[in-house]
C-alpha cells in the first residue's frame, strides 16, 4: 500500500492532538460520578468514525452505557473486518501516585520511549489503541486504498466486565456478521520484537468455605478434640498439587489442549532472560509445573492459585481461638477446550470429597470465562504476520496470553468467527495503573500497521 508513511508523517501531530483530547474525557465506567462523560466520550467516537470515513455511525442504546457502532461497506461481495474496542477506563486511583493528573495528558520521554509517551489514563488501554483503528481506517478512505468492508464497535464497560455486550452481539449478529474481528487491546514483546497474541487463558473463580464447631472455640479446652476448619482447609488446599506440581482434581487435564512442538519453538524464540525475571520479582528460584519452561507455565498451561485466605484472628496480639470457620477464594486460569463451568463443577465435587466428616464445605462459584485460541495457520493470523513484517522488518512471534479476555470466546461463539489480537502496548505502559502511558511511536507504529492487516486479508480471502 502506497503512501502509508507519508500520510502518518504528514498527519501525525493532528493524530496524537485528536488522541490527547480524546483521553482529557474521564470515561470512568466503573463510577457513576462519571457517566456524563463516559456518554460524552461516545458521542466523541461517533464523530471521529464518520469523520475518518464510515458511511453510517449510530449510538446504540443498552442496558448499560451505549455502544458506538459503525461501517464503511465498499462491496459486499469483499471480506468485512468488524474492529473491537472500549472507549472506557480503569478509575485513577490512587490519584497521588500519578506524576502528573491522570486525565491531563503529557508527552514525556522515558528510557523505553526516548522519542516520547502519553500519560493518561486510558493511553494505552484501550483509548490509544482504539484510535489507531480509526486513523488507519482515515489513511485508507482518504488515500482509496481500502480494499475491503470494515465496521467497528465500541463498548463503553469492558472496565466493568462488558455487561451489556453480550446482550447487544446477540441482538445485532447480522449488523455484526464479519469474516473476522480485529482488536488492540494487547501488547508486543518489546518496541524491536514484535508479536502476536494467538491465544488466551479461561478463567473459573471460586470461593470455599469450611465449618467446623457451631461457635469459635478455646483452643485450649477443646484443642485436639475438635477439627480446627483452618487447619483441614489448609490440608485440603495443599492437596490440590501433587509433588510435580501436578493438579489433582480429577479429569482437570482431560480437554487440555497440548501445543505442538512447532509451535512451542515458535514461542520459545521470544527473548527472556531467567536472572532478569527473578531478580525483577525479587525470588531465588522459579516455580511451576514439571517440564514446562516458566513461559508455557504462565501461558499454555493452566493453574490453581489461592487468591486470598483467611479465618480466626488475625488482629493485633493474642487469641486463643479455634475459630468456627475458615475460608479462601481460588482462581483457576484454564487453556483453550477447557470449558470453565465444567471445571467449576469437577472443583466444587473435589473438594467436597475430600473434606473430612468433622467438617462441612460450601463451594461458591463466582464468575469465570472460556479460553481462547487462534491457530497459526489462521489467514487472519498470517495476514497480521505479513503486515508487522512489513511494517517492522521482522516476522512477529506468536504470544500465549497469560490473562483473560472472555468476550474473545464469546465473539466466536455468537459471530463465528476468529479473533487477531494486534496489540501495540508493552508490559511497561502501567495500564491500570498510576503514570499509564502508551509510547508515541507505538501509536503511530500500530497506525502503520493496521492498513497492512486489511491488504493482506483481502489478498488471502480470495486465494
């Protein structure tokens, strides 16, 4: 495509003006103090839509905050990317932390982006990186160079967990219909490492619950003759591992999805450095499942972790007390075929099982998500491929996401169709964090990029 880079240098001060006031809006969802401008930033959006080319925006109405919908349908015989993002963001806090107001953006140069980074909330996550979906969707009107359909939408409560979207995609799955989606809400290695985030990690999240004695007791007088419930939950938690690290619950491995070696050596060429990951987390030694490096341990395997634990007292001094109840909440994060309501149920069985008759275990579920996968043979993943190496000079690695992101696994469930992850941010930009920032040159490098996305899936759609 001609004319990218000419375009992104000769617009660029505009491109990061229109971004810097577009994060000066605090599109808060998570506080109602702020759902003036979280509808204000909507309104935003839909102008800039049109403004960069789309023939048609609306605001469509939800339960929740308003999604901003729009298209640009040249022929309808083309592919048709449909473009994801979030016009809301994290709250600030804690606001004393930040170095300069959180919706009062600056450039500022940093070691990593010595040409320059927007602080603000909501720079890279996902304001920033929203934004360049549509000035690549303005370099290709205005340039012609559009080769197929695009449509967009934006949802204004992926910081609240995307209440409304689910409602909305299936009331709207033929204004959605697409050949596939497109989203920005990740991150690349490093600035001169490029890569692609193929897959995502479910997610089932619990809370347990053991009783013992109907009142706490002196552990004097009734120690040794009554099941402390502390002391059995933490029986039972460290049951959960075997001495390989091993999960024990039973038919928890059995839909696990084993990557090929291929792939594992794809994702073994990322750079990483075992000192620098230790010394960063300030431990002597990693730890994790037998045969697998600390990469596939946080990526392509699933995990059960304690997230918190607590029972008796814990206040200041002495207490004696054998308390009556004792409790921990548990999050399992799950690999792709792994289903998490499934899972929730084999834990919830487990662990009843194994809790001895001195006690009783109540197992409450409280919420959970599907993991997800693109394959690397995908001609959206390899369309993406082409373009970083195009636009960076180097093929992209394919990334294992540790996280979650549930509304991937839901898009293919309800639109049947496949998700590319192009993600410009870097694990240093802080999101939701105090001083977020997103470098400018992986701004405008993701803006360059894009419009090699639409190319190349055109060409692959019709080989």
């Amino acid at each position: 495509m001609q004319n990218i880079n000419t375009y992104v240098q000769e617009h660029k001060d505009r491109f990061i003006n229109e971004l810097i006031e577009l994060l000066k809006i605090p599109s808060v969802s998570a506080d109602t103090a702020y759902k003036d401008d979280v509808i204000k930033t909507a309104a935003e959006i839909q102008k800039s839509l049109l403004a960069a080319g789309c023939d048609h925006v609306e605001i469509c109405e939800t339960p929740g905050y308003p999604i901003v919908y729009g298209e640009k349908i040249i022929d309808t015989n083309l592919p048709t990317v449909l473009v994801y993002g979030h016009y809301d963001v994290q709250p600030p806090d804690p606001i004393d932390l930040w170095d300069s107001p959180p919706f009062e953006p600056v450039i500022k140069k940093t070691e990593i982006h010595p040409e320059g980074a927007i602080f603000a909330r909501g720079s890279c996550d996902d304001k920033g990186q929203m934004y360049m979906h549509v000035k690549a969707l303005e370099i290709m009107t205005k340039t012609g160079q559009l080769p197929c359909n695009v449509k967009f939408m934006i949802e204004g409560e992926e910081e609240v967990g995307s209440k409304s979207l689910g409602w909305f995609v299936e009331r709207n799955q033929e204004k959605l219909a697409n050949d596939v989606i497109l989203i920005s809400d990740t991150g690349m290695i490093a600035k001169d490492v490029p890569s692609i985030t193929t897959g995502l990690r479910g997610l089932s999240y619990v809370e347990v619950e053991v009783t013992g004695p109907n009142r706490d007791l002196h552990s004097g007088l009734y120690g040794g003759a009554v099941a402390n419930p502390i002391n059995i939950l933490t029986k039972m938690i460290a049951s959960l591992h075997d001495e390989k690290n091993h999960i024990t619950i039973p038919g928890f491995y059995d839909k696990v999805e084993n990557l090929s070696n291929e792939e594992r050596a794809e994702m073994a060429k990322a750079p990483f450095s075992l000192d620098a990951y230790k010394k960063s987390l300030d431990i002597n030694a990693v730890y994790g499942e037998d045969g697998y490096t600390t990469n596939e341990r946080n990526s392509i395997r699933p995990t059960l972790d304690v997230n918190g634990i607590w029972g008796g007292y814990t206040g200041e001094g002495a207490k004696t007390v054998i308390a009556s109840k004792a409790y921990a909440k548990i999050s399992m994060r799950l690999v792709p075929n792994q289903d998490w309501e499934e899972i929730t149920q084999l834990f919830k069985k487990h662990f009843e099982s194994i809790a001895p008759e001195a006690v009783t275990v109540k197992v409450t579920p409280h919420h959970g998500g599907q993991g997800y996968v693109t394959p690397i043979d995908n001609i959206g993943y390899q369309a993406a491929s082409k373009a970083y190496q195009d636009s960076f000079g180097k093929t992209p690695i394919p990334q294992r996401s540790g996280g979650s992101i549930p509304i991937v696994s839901l898009f293919e469930k309800e639109l049947k169709s496949k998700t590319i992850l192009m993600g410009f941010g870097l694990d240093s930009d802080a999101i939701h964090s105090p001083n977020e920032h997103f470098g400018v040159w992986n701004y405008l490098k993701g803006i360059e990029t894009i419009p090699l996305f639409y190319k190349y899936f055109t060409e692959l759609s019709k080989s």
